[in-house]
C-alpha cells in the first residue's frame, strides 16, 4: 500500500484502492467530475500531459479500460504506445519487467498494467524509475481501481448520501477484481449496507468484503436496493468443472426486469462490462431506463484522465 503514496502523500502509483485514503479517493473523483460532459458536447481536452509518454500493456483482454486510458491520456496531449496479449516480448518468454524496463528506456512515463499475474503491478511499481508511476489495468481476481473508482463516480453522481445506500452486488463474486475494488471504495465512502449474492462456489472467503451482508438468493439481497450491480462470471479464471450451468444459473442469479422490482423503485443498475446479456442480466434491464452502463463507461475515460493528472503532479513534484 505504502507504494502508492510519495513521501509527500501525493499519489505515485495506483495499484489498489484497499487502504487508500478517502481524501485521496474524494479528490479522484472531483477531478474525474470537471471532465464528465454531455454525449453532445465535445470531449474537454488539455495540454497538461504534453512531452509524456503512456504505455498501456495490456496482457489480457481489454476494450473499456484500454481505450478509455488511451482516449484519456491522448485528450491531455501524451502520447500513447499500446501493447496487447500476443504482441508483448512476455511472450517469447521475456519478463514483464524487462518489458517495463526496455519500454522506461525509451522514456515512458506511467505504465497501465493488465496481468493475470497477482502482485505483478506492485513488483513493477516497486522497481520503475522515481519519476515513473504505475497503474492497475486490472490484476487478477484481486484489484481494478480505475473501476472501483467510475463506479463510484456513478453512484455518487445519482446518488450523492452514500452513507443511506444499500448496494447489491451479485454474480461471480469469488473471481471478480471489481467486486473488490468497489467493495473497497463504498467502505472508503461510508455506504450503508453493502450484500454480496451469490451461489456458495462464487462467494468470497468470509475474511474479504469486511461488513458486507451475505445473500444466497437474489430476492433476498435485491430487497430495497439503491444500486444493483450485475458481474459475469469469469470463465477464464475457473477450471472447466467450475463453470456454473448456463441456464440453472440464469434461473437463480439472473437480473430480470420482474426481479428488479424487488429494489427500489428508483434503483440504478450497474454493470462493468463486458455483459453476457440474458445470463446474468435480462437485455431490457441492460438498456432500460434504471440502466447506467452506459453511464459507466463514459465515465471511466473522466476517472482516467483524473488518475492519470493526479500522478503527473507526483512526477512534477519531484
Ligand atoms: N470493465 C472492464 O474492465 O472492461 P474491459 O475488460 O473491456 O476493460
């Protein structure tokens, strides 16, 4: 954690919002906020990031986060270099740190990061450069701040009194980095009550999600719902034998449009992407009008630009 911070407290890299301070997290999404517009108006754009370089090495798949750091980091005038899965030296057998090294030499700036590879962001935080700053792109099943942190711009912009919020998350919980990353972030925030639904195989260990209400079913946990987020299962992080039965699962978990009902009446519904629609949630939920994916996803491209600002000031600064 201590990584995360210069000795100043000003952020250096962003690895993981478990533990990171709320006036760090409050000033992220205050940022995020001066670069939300509307789908009409033009995209705000800046200089500030001009003569910086960001690599965005993605070793697993991507299309929201990738391109939202990308569109981020090019409407503050950086130049972007974009690595993905089978185009990475990784593999031809070469380490991500010689990777993050032969591409530092080159002269980069910050290096969004998606692994597998638990620990992985935090081995190369530790070991670039001082001015250099490191960000999660995703790590395994455990970390996805930049998510965490557009959720919580999507709830707070809806919903501002986190703290009389209940919030209900439910699919695939055991694999999933953003359930985690938005856990950690609505207990920064002070929300009321956050429930966990899910069968017992996709339930997290007892030790992670501290406070958080338990709920094998769905109506259990929909019950009086202000947010309603939906998560796919992750198929690529189960062994074959794991993976719940299509349509049994849909039965039990899936968000329909009568389930809905059990949640309040001006209940947002959330969803990261990417959605199996008619799995884990009904299609008409997914674009009805409780909907705010859509919302999501234009403010990942805000939440980024903030991150990616915040941490040129850490460079700056030195
Ligand atoms: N929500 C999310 O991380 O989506 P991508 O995998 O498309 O980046």
């Amino acid at each position: 954690m201590s990584v995360q911070l210069d000795a100043a407290g000003r952020l250096r890299h962003l690895l993981t919002l478990d533990g990171l301070p709320a006036p760090i997290v409050l000033g992220l999404l205050e940022r995020a906020r001066g670069f939300v517009h509307t789908p009409q108006a033009r995209a705000p754009r800046g200089r500030q990031l001009e003569g910086r370089t960001v690599v965005n090495l993605f070793l697993e798949p991507s299309t929201r986060t990738r391109v939202s750091f990308e569109l981020a980091a090019r409407r503050l005038g950086a130049d972007v270099v974009n690595i993905e899965g089978a185009a990475a030296s990784t593999v031809k057998g070469e380490t991500l740190l010689d990777t993050v090294y032969t591409l530092q030499s080159m002269r980069t700036d910050f290096f969004v990061i998606r692994t597998a590879e638990s620990g992985a962001p935090a081995s190369v935080a530790e070991r670039v450069a001082a001015d250099v700053s490191v960000v999660s792109g995703g790590e395994s099943h455990l970390s996805h701040p930049t998510q965490g942190l557009l959720d919580a711009l999507t709830i707070v912009q809806r919903k501002p009194d986190v703290d009389r919020l209940v919030v209900c998350i439910v699919g695939d919980i055991a694999h999933s980095r953003v359930a985690r990353s938005a856990g950690q972030v609505l207990r920064t925030l002070g929300v009321r009550e956050l429930r966990l639904v899910a069968p017992p195989e996709l339930m997290p260990d007892d030790a992670e999600f501290p406070g958080a209400v338990r709920c094998l079913e769905l109506d259990a946990g929909l019950a009086d719902a202000d947010v309603v987020m939906a998560l796919r299962i992750q198929k690529e992080r189960m062994a074959t034998a794991e993976i719940p039965d299509r349509a049994a699962y849909r039965e039990r978990y899936g968000l329909t449009g009568k389930r809905l009902r059990s949640a309040r009446r001006d209940a947002i519904v959330m969803h990261p992407g990417p959605m199996n629609r008619d799995v884990e949630i009904e299609s008409d939920v997914a674009d009805g009008p409780q909907s705010v994916i859509r919302t999501q996803v234009a403010n990942g491209v805000a939440v980024r630009m903030a991150v990616l600002l915040a941490l040129a000031e850490h460079a700056s600064a030195r």
